[in-house]
C-alpha cells in the first residue's frame, strides 16, 4: 500500500463514534410518504450494503477504473447467494426480515443458515475475495455490525451502528465503510463515512461525502463511491429526505457529478469491471409500489430500465463475473394464498434485461432477498 499526502490530509482521525439508529436501505427507496416502514422494506436495502477498511494514513493502490480482469462471454449462472429472508402478512404491510441463508444456484434448492445468533440479522454481503461475511444484527434503535468468515462461524463485533444505510467493503477486502454518528465540538453530532482497518490497529478514519447521502458503493478501483442523496440537502437531513439522485465521488473530496436526477434511487452497486452501476429506480413523484431495476455507464451514459415497471423489483446485485444480476421480485407471486401473503423470490438476468431466469423459490410466503454473490 502507499501513502497518498493528499488524501491523508482529508482524511482525519474519526472522532469518538456515539451510537445511532441505522435507517434499512428500503426506507429511502420508498421516500417520505412511507417513513414508518421504509427501514424494513424490501425495495431500499441495499443491503441501505457496510463496508471498507482503512488506516490511517495509508491508502490502497489505486487501479485505472474499469481495468478489473472480468471474463467475457456467455456463461450460466452459478456461484452462492447470501439472501435475508422475511415475511409480509399482506400487500402494502412492512417486511420483516430476520435470518441470513447461503443459497447455491444450481444446487439442491437448500438454504443454509449463514448467523448463529438469536438477533435478527439483515443484510449479508462478502467480502470480495469470499473468505469474510459482514452483517448486521440486533433490532433498531441498536444494531451491530458483525463480521465473520464466509460460513458465519466466529463472528465478531465490529462496531456500533445505530443510524445509516449499512455497509460497503473495500476492493482489497481489507477495510469495511459504515455510517455512524460522530461526535463534533461544542457537543454536537454529525453522520459521517467512517472506514474502519478490519486488520492490525482497527483504527477507523472519516471520509466526507457531499449533502445527504443514504446508501452507498465503493468503486472496483477503489478510488470512488457511488451513492444516493442530495448534496444540497443538510446531512441532518439524510435520513427523512427521499433520494432523488444518484451521485459519483472521489474519496478525496474531488470529481463530485450526478448521474441521475429526478427518480427515487437506492442500493447502487458497481460492477466487477467498474464501468456500470445497477440500481433500483422509480420515477418521482409516481404513485405506487412498483420498481424497477435500472443500469448506467460509470461515466452517467447509457441509462435504461431492465424491468417493466409493473412489478416489484429490488436489491440487485451483481454476479462475481459481472454476466449476470440478481434481483428480488414480486412478479411470480400474485396474492393467492388464502391468508393473503406474497412471496418475493429471486431471479437472475442478463445485464441488458434479457434471459430472466428463477433461481430461488419461496412458495411458502417467505420474502427472499439477494444482498451478496460469490463464487
């Protein structure tokens, strides 16, 4: 790793971290108009995704974006999905999530518990070599961010998390970013970025992001994040303002551009190669719960809806060699049940929409959710 003089100079000690609520990614997806029950529902989580390491003065080699060795050409979906699982009694109510499952694709359709605790635990994703799992645990106003091997064996607290819209790893898997509250002079308090060092010192670092970010991703070169929010609106403000744009900035400070404007947006993710960003979108000011799954160029070319607009579609992720996306959908799963409930399953496309395939069924009612793939 080497030192980076510039971006050390911006990246200050974290100052004493005071627990805060962490806001579900699928509040913001759903804006203000549904606030009571956005933390906990399935259209924002982005997997609201946690993330990356870093110490303190030191910063990770940094690669030209979009240089990612990412094959090329067909393939067929394989690999394992981290998914939360949940329920909803009834159209129009919360989902509640409460435990993580490994699914293989391909498999024997088996699910595999990934925590070994009584908590409720939500938004599973690995590291980007495989070998880690961070997660979230506990109930608001107080949750914890875990991280554990790939299995969930050996968890270990890493932080307090009590306001944001969870995590992100680092490119190098060596570093994990959240959101907390930090604390500023003359007592008062403020939501920052803070990277924490998952090795060595676990000394943590604050990075700025412009207005009012909600959730986030870190770019495959490590050098950005992409995130949703509203740089002229008051960080005290991130929580309750809906997110009506998609944003792109280096962690240096520098380089801030929008990407998309007017639509609600959330849980963005790049792609294995850097040069695309997936993402659930919905026009604003639309009436409705349907979303759907929207795609862009890194550089704010090239957008286009992958999905029809007529279901709802949410937390999308990407495969590790980027030729397919997982999502959450509701389009299999009209009310029929005599009870009422909807299931919400996964399915896998292609990253220009087509080839959609069901991977993951849940006919019992259950609400499947993908936030995390590997190999």
């Amino acid at each position: 790793m080497t030192a980076d003089p510039a971006l050390k100079d911006r990246l200050t000690s974290a100052a004493d971290l005071v627990p805060v609520d962490v806001g579900a990614h699928l509040g913001h997806l759903y804006g203000d108009r549904r606030a009571r029950v956005v933390r906990q529902r399935i259209g924002v989580f982005a997997i609201t995704a946690v993330v990356a390491l870093l110490a303190a003065a030191v910063v990770w080699r940094l690669l030209p974006l979009g240089t990612a060795n990412v094959p090329v050409g067909p393939s067929e979906p394989s690999g394992t999905l981290a998914l939360m699982t949940g329920s909803v009694s009834r159209p129009g109510d919360p989902f509640n999530f409460f435990d993580l499952v490994s699914f293989r694709i391909g498999g024997d359709g088996s699910m595999v518990p990934l925590e070994q605790t009584n908590d409720r635990a939500t938004f599973p994703a690995w590291s980007p070599d495989g070998t880690k799992l961070a997660y979230l645990t506990g109930e608001p106003p107080r949750r914890v961010l875990v991280v554990a091997n790939a299995d969930g064996s050996d968890p270990t607290n890493l932080a307090a998390i009590l306001t944001g819209d969870g995590f992100a790893w680092s490119p190098d898997g060596t570093r994990i970013a959240y959101r907390a509250r930090t604390s500023r002079e003359g007592g008062n308090v403020a939501d920052a970025l803070v990277v924490t060092n998952l090795a060595g010192d676990s000394s943590s670092v604050e990075v700025s992001l412009a207005g009012a970010w909600q959730a986030f991703d870190w770019s495959p070169d490590g050098r950005a994040f992409v995130f949703t929010g509203d740089p002229n609106v008051p960080t005290s403000r991130a929580l309750t303002s809906p997110p009506t744009q998609l944003w792109m900035q280096n962690l240096d400070g520098s380089g801030l551009r929008r990407l998309v404007d007017g639509m609600t947006v959330a849980t963005p993710h790049w792609s294995p190669d850097g040069s695309r960003i997936v993402f659930a979108c919905h026009d604003a000011g639309e009436i409705g719960d349907r979303f759907d799954i929207c795609l862009i160029n890194a550089d704010g070319t090239g957008f286009v809806r992958l999905t029809n607009g007529k279901d709802l579609n949410a937390a999308p992720v990407w495969s590790p060699d980027g030729q397919w996306i997982a999502f959450a959908s509701d389009r299999a799963n009209e009310p029929s049940r005599l009870d009422g409930r909807i299931a919400m399953t996964v399915f896998v496309m292609r990253p220009d929409g087509s080839d959609v395939r069901q991977v993951a069924l849940a006919d019992d009612g259950r609400v499947l959710a993908p936030t995390g793939w590997r190999a």
